[in-house]
C-alpha cells in the first residue's frame, strides 16, 4: 500500500461541508462593528509578501517513469494578510485577519504528482465553519484565501475570554512539543510563529501574580477541551496541561523550566492514552532541551525528543495511527536530536542553520536562513531546506518510506515581505 502520511505543512481542510460559514458571518458583525464605532480606537495593519521558489521532488527508485514525480518546479509566490483590531470600550477588542495567497508554476520538469498527493493526510479539522479555501484552481495558476482571526475578546474583572477564531498552542518546547497536538506548525513552516487560527472559546483566569488558569473548547468537525495551568516557584517555572481530542484522544502534561548558570533549560512529558484500538493504547512523549549565547552573539538551541508513538524507521505501522493521521503527534520516528544556532552578521544581516536527526533511521534535515533588514518593517529573506535521507523506494510493486525526511521535498525560496 501507498502508506497516507501527512509531509505538507499543517493547514486546515478546505471543505465547507454544504454548510454557510459563520466564519464569515462573523467576520460582516465585526465590519459592521467598526462602522458603528467609528469613534472607538482602532488598528488597520498589511502583510504582504512575494517570492521566488525551486523545489527538487524526491524521485523513486524502481518506481514507473510516468508516475514518477517532477524532479523540479519553479514557482512565484504572491501573499497579503489584512488585519484590522478595534476597541470599542477599555474591556471590549474585536479582531479580524483575512489572507489572500497565489501561486504560479512557473516551470517544471515533466512528472505525475499522484505520489506527493497519496502522502499527504487528512489532518484534523478545528473550524466549526469556514470559506472555502480556493478561489482560483487553473493550472499553473492557483489563489486561495484564509480568514485566519475572526474574534471577539472580552476582559471582565478576572481574566480576558476569547470567543471565535483564535490561534491556540501549548507547551514549552522549540521542536517537538509533547502537548501541542492542535496544528502544529511543523518543521517546514514558512512561518512558524504565526499558528493556523482555530475556532474556540478560551478563557485566560489569573490565580495570583505569577499563577494562572487557561480553560477552553476548540470546536470543529474535530473538537478539543483542554485545561492549563501555569505558575512559578522560586527558580522554576511550571505547566500542567490536560487535553482530549474528539473524546477519544487524551493527552497529560508536564513540563518546567529554569536556568542552570548561562543556559535555559527546559523539559516536557506527557502521557498519551487513546480509546481507539489501532492506536495501542498508551502512550508517552518527552523533551529535554538547552539554550545558550556562545561566542557573544551566537545563539544555540538543542533538544532531544522521545516518542513512543513512533516507529523505529518502518512506517507502514503510521497509517493506522489516529494519532499521527489527524497530525496530533507529527513526528514519525522514536528519536530526535534538534540542533539550531543563529548569529547577527551585521545590524541588517541575521543567520541561522539547523537540522533535525532522526535517531531511528538517522536521516537528517538541514534548514538555514539568511535575513536582510530593508528598513520600514520591511524584509528580504533566502530560505533553504535539504534532507540527507533515503528516499522512498519500490517493494513489490508498490511505493514504501524508509526515511522520514526522504519524502521531504528541496526547497530554496527567496521571499520579501514588508508590514505596513
């Protein structure tokens, strides 16, 4: 069999379902709002972005030529987010965020990209409703669209309370976060600091000046409930997280951090237990991991990751599981090593390399970045991601993986971006 893993960013499902989306019935209340506070004080910011990428699709060893995939592909990006936040009174903040994206394929080698689209996955889906994703779908051209916040934030005397679409994560990790089961970002996100929105009722409750109670239903064809608490005791910050997915996936965790001297350390662990009988049962995640300035300015992260939901490089066992399947736990193997070093070359030049081992079938993925500042909170960025891996090959006749990072396609992007 073709084995269905997901080897794409995390995103949402596209499909509406036949259902009207209250995302963007939501999203008209809001406009409206902002006309009848007029008054009210507001913020109307722009994101925009445009590039330039070459992608090297993994070839197949024994694998038919015609259902081969292109071996290359350029493309040309075009992106922009607006983003409106108003104030209609000192306890009231209402926010929208709605992106457009295109792509054009510029050129590509001759291929079938049936392979690429049999390893991707359904991942899990936490929009109660939502517009559908695409806009325009003619080849080479392709435009989509994504309301990514749609909120309505309340702050009444004890917290704040957030209904609507909202980013939410967990955990304390860099990489490979045992608790952040909802969309994670993943290792090759374009943009690993802005989390996919998902729709929800969040209620943040301090319980002192350094404790607080984070409560919340995620809600969606799939649907999360979960409970945090965060506090600090002397030298030692402290997380409890308590989750179930769909009411069939549960999730307990813990993790601290301090620091040791110059280094911040961190750790993570959670059991993992599931009502489903093709997941086995329990399950248990952990990370370790260190940070320090080297050098005067060279900054150094390092994890290590366990994960017993994994396999020790053969996969087949992966399209059975409910947890990897709906991208609730996304790495595929048992251990990882994360290494990530970063450096300013100048006061408009930053650097950054890393790579991820897999431990299990010691594949290897290389990212780097190179950062240019243009002034006006405007960037030009030179991306890079190569995998040292087998890839796939051909075992009776079929497709199989025998290295996680083999399926991941080269990547080299050039991309500006600019806020305003």
């Amino acid at each position: 069999m073709i084995l269905n893993l997901n080897v794409a960013n995390h995103s949402v499902r596209s499909e509406t379902h036949g259902r009207p989306s209250v995302s963007a019935a939501l999203a008209a209340v809001l406009l409206l709002g902002l006309a009848g506070f007029a008054e009210a004080e507001w913020d109307v910011w722009w994101d925009l972005s445009a590039g330039a990428e070459v992608v090297a699709y993994p070839q197949v060893s024994g694998l038919d030529d015609a259902m081969q995939p292109p071996a290359w592909a350029l493309d040309q990006t075009f992106s922009g987010r607006l983003n409106l936040a108003w104030y209609p009174t000192t306890s009231l903040e209402m926010g929208v965020h709605y992106g457009l994206a295109g792509q054009v394929r510029l050129a590509q080698a001759d291929g079938d990209g049936a392979l690429q689209q049999a390893l991707q996955t359904d991942l899990a889906d936490f929009r109660w409703r939502d517009l559908d994703t695409t806009v325009v779908d003619n080849d080479p051209v392709r435009v989509s669209q994504n309301l990514d916040r749609a909120f309505v934030r309340a702050y009444p005397s004890r917290g704040d309370i957030t209904l609507g679409r909202q980013p939410i994560s967990f955990g304390l990790a860099r990489v490979y976060s045992p608790v952040d089961v909802i969309l994670p970002s993943g290792l090759q996100a374009q943009e690993p600091a802005y989390r996919a929105g998902v729709d929800a009722l969040r209620w943040l409750l301090p319980m002192g000046a350094v404790t607080e109670l984070d409560l919340g239903w995620v809600f969606g064809d799939d649907s999360v409930l979960f409970a945090r608490g965060y506090t600090q005791v002397s030298r030692f910050t402290w997380e409890a997280t308590a989750l179930t997915v769909n009411q069939t996936h549960h999730v307990l965790g813990l993790g601290a951090q301090t620091a040791l001297g110059d280094w911040g350390v961190w750790q993570e662990m959670a059991v993992l237990a599931t009502q489903e009988t093709t997941d086995g049962g329990t399950g248990f995640r952990a990370t370790l991991g260190v940070d320090q300035q080297i050098l005067d300015d060279v900054y150094v992260v390092a994890e290590y990751h366990f994960n017993s939901t994994g396999a020790d490089g053969d996969y087949a066992e992966i399209a059975a599981s409910g947890w990897h399947q709906t991208g609730l736990v996304s790495p595929w193997g048992r251990h990882y090593i994360s290494l990530q070093a970063s450096k300013p070359l100048s006061p408009l030049w930053q650097a950054s390399l890393g790579q991820a081992i897999n431990l299990s079938d010691h594949g290897v993925l290389m990212t780097g970045a190179l950062s240019r500042s243009l002034g006006n909170n405007s960037t030009l960025d030179v991306t890079f991601l190569h995998a040292l891996a087998k890839r796939p090959d051909v075992r009776n006749a079929e497709p199989r993986v025998v290295d996680e990072y083999g399926v991941y396609p080269s990547r080299i992007q050039v991309n500006w971006s600019a806020v305003f």
